[in-house]
C-alpha cells in the first residue's frame, strides 16, 4: 500500500556530517520489501563505546535479548539492522538467525561476536530468512562508505524504515574541553510508538572519547525526554532499541564521569538530537495530521506530571476531537482525571493555543472559543494545563488520531 508523505514531514532530509570512525552500507535483500534496501551494516571502529536502552516489553524480541547480553561488555564493532521483519516471537528460530548473522558479521570484520549488535522492524511472529542477510555480508562488508557524504547517512535511514513515510535524522556539533565533538543519530518509527523505551528504532553516533558507563549515564536521561515522552498510540513495541556508539576519535581529554561542567554542552546537544529524533517520529505518526505538544504543572512531582500528560496524550476521545479540530475541552477535563494521579478539581487550568479556557474549577467567564478554533485548523497544537497541587511538571509530545492510522494498520501485512 503507497502512503503519501506526511504533512508534517520536513522539507528535506537534514545534511548529517559524518562521523570519524563510522562507516555504513545497506542492501536489497528481500527480507519482506521488494525492489528496495533493507539492510544496514554499520561498521565502527575498534574500542568503540556503547550505551543503550531497550524495551521493556515482557515478549522482547530475539536481537533485544541479545543487546541486552552484549550491552555488559560496553565495545562494538557492528550493527546489522534490518527492516520488514521484527525476527519476533519466532521461537528457538530467532535466536539461531540473531547468533548466525552476528557471527558473520563478527568474522568479516575480525571481531567476537559479542562486539556485533543487532535490531529488527517490522511483522511479528513470522520467522526471518536471515539467510539472505548472511549471504550478502561479504558483499555489505566490502562496501561500506565513510558517513562524510549526506546521501549515505539518509540511504542508512532508508534502510530501516517500515510503515515510516520518510527517513529520520538529525545532528549537532558541541565541544568538550574546548575540543570539536559531532553527533549524528538516525531512527525509525511511526505506529506501534509508546513511551516504554517508545515499533521505534534510534541509533546515535559520535566521536567523542567517553567510557561506556558514562555514555550510557549520559544516554539515559536524554531518552527519557525525548524517545520516553512521546506517544503515537500507547502500543510498545516487542523490539524498541536505542544505541549509542562513541568512537573516541575527538581529541579532548579524558573524561571519567558523566557529572562533570565539562559535560555540559555535550548533554545539551545530545538532548537537542534526541529530541529532534523523538519528534521526527511523531510528526510521522500513521496517518498524522497534527503534532501536539502537552505541558502539564502543578503536579505532585515531574513522574506525576508525565503520568497525567500521558494520559491526555493517549485519550482517543482528545486525539480524534483534534483530529476533528474540535475544542472539546471537556474530553481533556476528563483525562485528567482518569490518569490516577493528584490533581485539584478547583484550581485546574487548560490552556489551548496561548487561550486560556479554565480557571477556578470551571470555564473562565465571557469564554470565547473562536481563537482556538482556530488554532486547532493548524497543524502545531498547544496544551497546557495546570492541576493545582505541588511543583511537578513534564511535556509530551502525540499526534492526532485519523482514519489514516486504521488504513495503515489495517492493511499492514497485506
């Protein structure tokens, strides 16, 4: 089935610079696509670093599983990501195709196994035909292309894209110690996108020299503001993965701990492409019309404050009435209360679009919804909302829901 392009895509695919130490290849296989790339390599020098976060889906699929196990170890020397398939929920078979195309990944590039992660998207429960992967490798191997060139990073991007209407990447240039240091980060999802370690794939690459402890305590809360806020359809996939890869060919100094000023810049623009990322899968949410962002104040604390603008971001009833562009506030009175969380009847206040339309428990006086009508015909919504018992707060990051999301789904395997 041919998805037009959201309308809430960017212009164009962003001009990623490369990434010392990173070199990319993808390839046809037929995995589930005819007639396009579906398979990235990734090779990446030796004593690369690695930080990741993986889901916490209870079915996790066979190459989850396997990142978790490598993860401990903290090196990589490979990444073998292929699309079409989840390689999920396939038995005794998924862990035989994960362990067979690590190995060969690991023996073109001289490595143990153990230094070669894995990830997969796409159909679950249908057992992957890893042999069309393993025996392309040596010809995957032999062209991999340092990540210098803009179209390499996006043929990446390509690659790895399932129900995804255009590729994801995003990138920001920082300093540590004075010392230039690139990021550079690719990702793929648009249904089944939940925050649970938010079917979403996202793979970050820099050049800063960092040990994996710190990277990964660096990695962590950046994905819990971005990939973590954000909702398509509340669904978790069996096979979300976020890896970070630090080759260390930056030239600062040595850095021993995730805490220090040092640091900084280096956190900010993590979170500034993280986040870019996060968003790029939002506003390419099946059959999206508008990207909404909801800020919630006032809570008990900031995980309360998540709580309840997840809740909000969730509702079918708020996500279709935007869809609808009908300011049914009252649908958003009710998610707040349906979240479980502390909030005070009488002092809540939601704002829409900079117009407030509560105060005091109950509609302002003279309310005029003509300006948020108006708003909602836009293709950027704004919600705030304040519930009126502490300091907590958070923003989240949804879509709305449209009859695009059931096409989509429902024609999924066909």
């Amino acid at each position: 089935m041919n998805v037009p392009v959201s309308p809430l895509s960017p212009k164009n695919f962003p001009e990623l610079p490369g990434i010392v130490g990173v070199k990319l290849a993808t390839a046809a296989c037929a995995i589930r696509y005819e007639g396009r790339e579906d398979v990235l390599l990734v090779e990446l020098a030796a004593g690369t670093k690695v930080a990741g976060t993986l889901t916490r889906s209870k079915t996790a699929a066979a190459p989850v599983l396997w990142c978790r196990e490598c993860l401990s170890e903290g090196e990589a020397r490979g990444l073998l990501v292929n699309s079409g398939n989840a390689n999920a929920f396939t038995g005794l078979h998924g862990d035989k195709a994960v362990d067979q195309m690590v190995k060969a990944v690991a023996d073109s590039l001289l490595c143990r196994p153990s230094r070669v992660y894995a990830a997969s998207t796409g159909v679950i429960g249908e057992p992957i035909a890893y042999e069309r992967i393993t025996e392309r490798l040596e010809d995957l191997s032999s062209s991999v292309s340092s990540t210098e060139s803009p179209e390499v990073w996006k043929k990446a991007a390509v690659a790895i894209m399932t129900t995804d209407t255009f590729p994801k990447g995003a990138s920001a240039v920082t300093n540590i110690m004075g010392m230039p240091v690139t990021i550079t980060g690719i990702c793929k999802g648009s249904g089944m996108i939940a925050p649970n370690m938010a079917t979403m794939l996202g793979f970050i690459f820099t050049d800063a020299k960092l040990p994996s402890d710190v990277l990964q305590a660096l990695l962590t809360p950046a994905v819990d503001a971005s990939f973590n806020a954000i909702t398509v359809d509340s669904d978790t996939s069996t096979n979300d993965t976020v890896l970070m890869f630090a080759t260390g060919a930056a030239s600062h100094g040595e850095v021993l701990s995730a805490g220090v000023p040092e640091l900084y810049g280096f956190k900010q623009a993590l979170e500034q492409v993280t986040r870019d990322l996060a968003h790029q899968i939002v506003r390419d949410g099946e059959g999206a019309t508008k990207f909404i962002a909801i800020t919630v104040s006032g809570a008990e604390t900031d995980p309360s404050a998540k709580i309840i603008a997840l809740t909000i971001a969730n509702s079918p009833l708020v996500k279709t009435a935007i869809a609808g562009e009908d300011a049914n506030w009252g649908r958003i009175v009710a998610a707040v209360g349906k979240s479980g969380e502390a909030a005070d009847r009488d002092r809540l206040s939601i704002v829409i679009g900079g117009t407030r339309v509560t105060e005091a428990g109950a509609v302002v006086s003279n309310y005029d919804e003509a300006p948020i009508a108006l708003h909602m015909r836009g293709q950027e919504i704004d919600i705030t909302i304040d519930v009126g018992v502490g300091e907590g707060n958070a923003t989240v990051w949804t879509c709305d829901l449209t009859h695009g999301y059931i096409d989509i789904n429902a024609n999924y395997r066909s």
